[in-house]
C-alpha cells in the first residue's frame, strides 16, 4: 500500500542481529543522558556568573579633583611688548660685561671660528614688517648690518678683538655693536650677540622690568 512499515527492535537477542541494533540504541541513550546531565551542571555552575553580571558590587569610584588655576594665576607674569625688543639669544641675559665678552672671544678664537665686527643705528638695527614685506632675492636693506673693517681670518689673540670692539664703540657710540663668528669649515656662522648698546635707546628693559 506505500506505507513504510515501522521500525522494530527487538527486547531481546536472537540469531537474525537484533542484538548489535539494541546494543547501538542502549549507547546512544547513555551519550544523550549524559550530555543531558552536562548541560545542568554548566547550567548551575553559570547561574552564578550571570547573577553577579547583573548586580556589581558595590565599589568606591575615585573622583578627580577640581582643576583651579586661581592661586597659580596670581603667581604668573605677563611679558611685556612694550620696549622689549631682543637680537640674538644673549640679549635676552643682562648686558654682558667687559670680562663676560672676553670669555666669548676666548672661546672663539680656541676653536678656530673667524670673528667679525658689525654696527647699525638704532633706528637701523631692526627689521620691520615694512621691510618683510617686500623682502626678495637680491634686496638686502636693513637685512644685514655694516661690517666694521674685514673679518678677522686667522686671529689668534683675543686681545685684538677686544681692540677692535673699544675702536668700533668709539667711533658708532650710538649704535649696536654685535660681535659675529664664522666657521669656515662648515660655512655658516656659528655665533653672535651684542657686545655695545647705544646708551640712550629705549628699546629694551632691565631683567627685573620685562614681566609685569
């Protein structure tokens, strides 16, 4: 009639093989109530895990503290823009003394480096924005400062750029005096810094009157 006819095991072995099919079927129940057991021991041994997920204890945040500048702002300085103008970074110290300047020369001369004089009034001494704006190739006005007499090749006698330095502020006492130093190995200069201030400029401040 089409129907297929129902699977029976047998209860019991006999010669036709029955017993190999129960033997199959006993095993599969016993790996199916064993994996049953499995899952509710994981089961049991997750319950926990998920509790404690669900509910953190408790714990003390750390809060940061308040960020204030109030007491430290009273503290602070304001560099001043006014009067305060700089060259190289030795101008930023107190003018260098005669014995200070001395110590530079000396260093110059021992390593060798070319020194060279340069002077330009004070209303020449800066570059201003006029001038930065039409800087190009070719146009030096107020770039550089006029050089007193020729570099110094092959000086090896401090004493002879101190004599040049008392020459130069004799001759230009109201202009700025910057003693310069050239490597000739490596062609660049390699020093520099005011060695004479005019004495009645007003372009720059003592140290304690530069922050307010």
């Amino acid at each position: 009639n089409g129907k297929a006819a129902p699977l029976h095991l047998c209860q019991r072995p006999h010669a036709h093989g029955c017993s190999s099919v129960y033997t199959l079927v006993a095993q599969q129940t016993h790996k199916a109530a064993a994996m049953a057991q499995v899952m509710v021991q994981s089961s049991a041994a997750l319950a926990p895990t998920r509790v404690s997920l669900q509910k953190p204890a408790s714990r003390t945040v750390a809060v940061a503290p308040r960020v204030c500048n109030g007491k430290a702002a009273r503290q602070m300085m304001v560099w001043s823009p006014v009067g305060n103008k700089f060259f190289e970074t030795f101008s930023y110290l107190p003018p260098l003394s005669e014995n200070e300047i001395a110590k530079q020369v000396d260093y110059i001369v021992n390593n060798g480096f070319i020194p060279s004089l340069e002077f330009a009034e004070a209303e020449q001494a800066y570059a201003g924005t006029e001038i930065t704006r039409l800087s190009q190739p070719g146009y030096y006005d107020n770039r550089y400062w006029t050089m007193w007499k020729l570099p110094m090749f092959g000086c090896s006698d401090p004493s002879q750029v101190l004599n040049e330095i008392t020459q130069c502020t004799k001759a230009f006492p109201n202009a700025y005096i910057r003693l310069v130093a050239f490597d000739n190995v490596r062609q660049v200069q390699c020093a520099g810094f005011l060695v004479h201030r005019p004495a009645g400029v007003k372009d720059f401040l003592p140290t304690d009157k530069r922050s307010v």
